[in-house]
C-alpha cells in the first residue's frame, strides 16, 4: 500500500474480524511485524496494535518480518530470508533449523554471499522474501521460496508464540529517505 495507510486499517482489521467470525471482545492478544518494511507502515501498524492493546486490555506483541518469513521455509538447515531495500542493498537475516544465526542486518550483494559462506560454509540454503531469484547466483543449489508478504497463518502462529515483553517498537535498520527543507533546496 502506497498511502492512506491510517485510513485503512481500521477497516481492514473490522474486514478480517467479519470474515473470521470473530469478535473483538474474543482478542486477547494483538500483534504485528516490527520491519524491516515501510517507515509509514510500520508507524500505522504498530500505533494500531498499540492502541488497540491498550484500549482492549491485552496483549501487544511484535515479530519482524525476516523472522516470519523464515517460518514460511521448511524449519530444517540454512535459511537466509531477505527484502530488498534502496539500489542494492538487502535487509537479510540467516536461521539455521528454525533458529536465528545471524542479526537482521543490511548488507550488498558480495556481503550476503560472504555472510553465507561464513554461516554455511557451503551448506543447502533456502531463500524466502519478496526479490529473493535476484540472489539466486549467489547459491545456485539454492531453493527459492518468493513470498510477496507474509502469510496469515503464519503471522498468527508467530504473534501467538512471541515472548511477551515491551511494547513493541520499529526495527530500523537504515537511516530515513526523508530530508530536511534545507537539504532538498541544497541538492536543487
């Protein structure tokens, strides 16, 4: 979604509510992927949850959304899970058996393959995210699993098992597009 996130989702979460025969007084637990992903997504979602944990009296978790997509793959050996950013950077993250090897980070193409090797050391790896064929030459054994976005089912099993702890905040992992008035008449 482009714009009109705060619009949107409200009805979007009445929608679901409907089409799971649902009612909101039967939620006792809320959640939502914490990024990496859109600063304006992120912001809506997470203030929703938030919200609507508070003003309902549950739970608030929040997983990231390397870590549900690495649920999409199979939970046996490598698994590198990444989401292309800006030009030809990656926001990635390795799990071995289900487990995390790595911290997210965000990383070139020629560090991914680095961080692979060093992690694998040639091991079978799975790929699982939205541009994940772009990378397939860095491990052409790889198998490819392109998942536009997370699944429901497995958001749900995540937010279900997710430790409860702080609320959940943005996981920024790059610094803002965005530019002060004085830097955008800077560069003309």
């Amino acid at each position: 979604m482009e714009r009109g996130h705060q619009e949107q989702i409200a009805p979007l979460v009445q929608q679901a509510l409907f089409e799971a025969d649902t009612r909101i007084t039967e939620i006792t637990r809320i959640g939502a992927t914490i990024g990496p992903g859109s600063f304006t997504g992120l912001r809506v979602g997470l203030a929703f949850v938030r919200a609507f944990a508070m003003a309902r009296s549950i739970e608030c978790v929040g997983v990231t959304t390397l870590e549900a997509l690495a649920s999409e793959a199979p939970p046996k050996g490598l698994i590198l899970t990444a989401i292309r950013s800006r030009g030809e950077l990656y926001y990635v993250q390795l799990y071995r058996d289900g487990a995390p090897a790595t911290a997210p980070d965000v990383l070139g193409r020629d560090e991914i393959a680095a961080r692979v090797l060093e992690v694998g050391g040639g091991d079978p790896l799975t790929l699982v995210g939205p541009d994940v064929e772009g990378l397939l030459d860095l491990a052409p054994a790889s198998t490819v699993l392109v998942r536009e976005h997370v699944t429901g089912a497995i958001l749900h099993r995540q937010i279900s098992a997710a430790v409860l702890g702080a609320p959940p905040r943005p996981l920024y992992m790059r610094a803002p597009d965005a530019r002060t008035l004085a830097e955008r008449q800077a560069r003309g």
